[in-house]
C-alpha cells in the first residue's frame, strides 16, 4: 500500500512539472521575440533618422554610420539598406517566425511590416499583397526573414 501511495504521488509530481515547464518555455519564447522585435523597430527608427540626416545616401547601411536612438542596443542581426528614402531593415539569420508576428504586431498590422518571399515583403495577416524589395538586396534575404519598410524623407 505504501509502494502504491509513493507511486501515485511521485507520478502528480512529474504530472506537475511536466505542465509547469511547458508554460514557461512558451513565456520565454515569447518575451525573447518581444524584446527582438522591440529592438529591431529601435533599429529602424535609427536607420530612418540617419536616412533624415543624410538625404542623398543610397546603399547598405554600416553600424558605424549610425547614432542609436531610443533604445537601440546594437545588434549584428539587424541590416539596413536605402534605396531612393525606402529604408528596408531585415535578418538574413534564421528566426523564429514569431517574430514575423510580434513586428507585425508592433507595426499594428501595417503592410510595411512582414517576411520576405521570392523577393518581396509580404505582411502576415494578408499573403495577397506582395510589396517588391530593392533589386540591391531582395536576393540576399532568405524566404521568411523578417523585413520592415519605411519611407523616409528629410526633415
């Protein structure tokens, strides 16, 4: 009987845990694409006010030319490209496709933010609309990056 109890409780405590765990992983995921997606806008805010600052520029953009903004803790991942003021911030790295969704999110669902596909950026809540990318760079984005546009214009 006393085997049995032992049992029956050491199989609650796996029970538990095996719960717990997988609510935790799904918080930490979540929070670490949140806090990606967080600073890959920073990003693009500091490419767009260097784009300000500089009107005439074209081309990809080194870290070096760039003063950070807002909260913008530089991050390798993050690329930055100009042609004609659209300003196009993307990772050729492999990411989590949430964070398509949390950028999306932060972009309150506008069409400038997405994933690359076939040499576009396509939003997530709509597959239809396909906005083209510089022929400067739309290769070298792997299908599902993250991409963000902005228009930038001097001020």
């Amino acid at each position: 009987m006393l085997v049995i109890a032992v049992f029956a409780i050491f199989a609650m405590l796996i029970a538990g845990y095996e719960t717990f765990a997988g609510e935790q992983m799904n918080v930490v995921s979540a929070t670490s694409t949140q806090a990606l997606a967080l600073n890959m806008a920073a990003y693009r805010q500091t490419v767009i006010a260097y784009v300000q600052a500089h009107p005439a520029f074209n081309g990809a953009v080194q870290a070096n030319q760039l003063t950070p903004v807002a909260n913008y803790k530089p991050n390798p991942m993050w690329q930055g490209y100009v042609q004609n003021n659209l300003v196009v911030v993307y990772t050729t790295s492999t990411v989590s496709p949430e964070l398509v969704v949390d950028i999306s999110k932060l972009a309150q669902g506008s069409v400038f933010a997405g994933r690359a596909l076939n040499g576009n950026e396509v939003p997530p809540a709509d597959a239809t609309i396909a906005i083209p990318l510089p022929a400067g760079i739309a290769g070298a984005i792997p299908n599902g990056s993250p991409v963000w546009l902005a228009q930038a214009y001097a001020s």
